[in-house]
C-alpha cells in the first residue's frame, strides 16, 4: 500500500489536477473476478464511439463483433474489403483475472491491427502483432483513459515502482503520467493472463527486457510474453501526440522510431522490430 501511495504521489503533482478530471469511467458494478457483461458491453461500446469515425476517415467500416456467450478464448481482427473486422469473445473476458483495463488492452490490440501502420503481416495489410501492441498503449488506452478518473483507478491497483519512474520520466504533466502507468499495469496484466492461458509461467518484469534481437525480420507470431510487456512499456513512454498517425507505408510516422537513429526508450522493442 504504501508503495502504492508513493507511486501515486510521485505522478500526482497537484491534486486538484487529478480531481479536475472527468470522473466518467465504469458505471458497471466492479467484479471479483473477470468481467461482468456489463464491463465486456461498456468496453466494446467505448471502443466503438472512439474509433468507428477514425475508420471512417480511412474509408473502413468498423466491424464490431462481440460474443459474449462464447466461451472461446479469442480475439482477432481481419479486413474483407471495407469492413475491418474486430472481435472478442466473451470466454477471454471472463479470465479470472481479466479486468477491464486489460480487456480494454485486448480491445485496442485489435484495432492496433488496422490502424498500427507498419510493420505490417507479410501476406494481409494489418499491422503485425508486436505492431498492434505498439499501439495499444502508443495511441489507444490514451484515447480509452483520456475522460476517465485515472488517479482513482490506480489508487486499486499494485503500482509497479519502476513503471511509475518510468512515465514520470516521460511526460510532464500530471494526466499524462497517469494515463501511462495506468495503461502499463493493464498491459502487464493481460500479458498476465495471457500467460496463464498459454501455460507459461517465464517471469516477466518492466526492469528487465528481453536483449535477445528479433531473428532475421519483425515477426508474423506473437512476440514473447517479456518482448511485449516491453512493447507496451515503449509504447506509453513515446511522448509523439495520441493524434499523429501510425502509417503502412513509414515506421517514422506517428512513432518514436527514427531512421539512422539508435533505439530509445519510446522505440519498438528490438526483440521483434528489425527496421
Ligand atoms: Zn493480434
């Protein structure tokens, strides 16, 4: 707890700051463990006000498919022609320890396939995996959290100490170094979960990324469960504006990648990014 209060204190330089942020967050009863439909429902719908007019905008039409009754452990997105498909299923949400903020982590995976830019799959024109992680916490949860109570939220949660320095570090106001942490320790608990799910029980850790370079090009698979905690982490750290797109056609657009520049803390990790 009192790890916690620090963390907090560290992020929160005034607190009228963080109370004059809209307290529009979860209106659904929390759950003990995994998520209610009433979560699953207000995810779904939130990340459908965000993103169906940036779809839009690209000449896409936002697919939502959310099956809640499923019992599958599923997630993906896929494109047929202008309807860019996005889809969940209600057995990953219900995870025992699945949250909201995670699953929103799952939502924004998805849509990171289609708006993550490149590097994209070798044979579909969707962001690879570790490309929609990217995005996830690089434009997503920041959009996701923005009109939420971010402090409040925290306040439930273990804060991880080097993760809370970490975003400090990385932006200069109150908001944005919550809306950071907060989107790392979601992404640390999906990578959780996910975990469980794949029976890998590898320690993973924000103080210790993986040093191991991606093979021979930036991968079609699933980066490691270390490899994407890592991808998240950058991801939050990258101070380039939540409005300044990813690209297909440039991994400079929108990122902190540079040409001809060594790798810096808000880059893609090297584990599965080969530029
Ligand atoms: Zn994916």
């Amino acid at each position: 707890m009192i790890r916690q209060i620090l963390a907090i204190a560290l992020l929160t330089t005034s607190v009228q700051v963080a109370k004059a942020q809209s307290m529009v967050g979860s209106t659904c009863a929390p759950s003990a463990s995994g998520l209610t439909k009433c979560e699953f429902d207000e995810v779904v719908a939130k990340i459908d006000r965000i993103y169906r007019p940036q779809f839009a905008t690209l000449g896409g039409h936002l697919w939502l498919r959310a099956n809640w009754k499923s019992n599958d452990l599923n997630a993906h997105a896929n494109e047929y022609g202008p309807y860019w498909m996005v889809s969940f299923t209600g057995g990953l949400a219900r995870q025992p320890r699945m949250t909201r903020d995670a699953f929103a982590m799952v939502a924004c995976h998805e849509v990171g396939h289609h708006l993550g830019g490149a590097p994209q799959m070798m044979l579909l024109p969707l962001s690879n995996e570790g490309e929609a992680d990217y995005f996830t916490t690089l434009k997503c949860s920041r959009e996701f959290f923005a009109d939420e109570d971010n402090a409040g939220a925290l306040r439930g949660t273990l804060v991880d100490r080097y993760a809370a320095d970490e975003c400090k570090k990385s932006f200069a106001t109150s908001p944005e170094r919550l809306i950071c942490l907060r989107s790392v320790m979601a992404a640390k608990r999906l990578v959780e979960v996910l975990q469980v799910i794949n029976k890998d029980a590898t320690k993973i850790s924000f103080r210790t990324p993986e040093t191991k370079p991606a093979s021979i090009f930036s991968g079609f698979s699933h980066p490691k469960a270390q490899c994407r905690l890592d991808t998240f982490l950058n991801g939050a750290r990258c101070g380039v504006p939540v409005k300044t797109a990813l690209s297909a056609t440039s991994y400079e657009a929108g990122s902190c990648d540079r040409k001809d520049e060594p790798p810096n803390e808000g880059s893609r990790p090297r584990c599965w990014f080969r530029p």
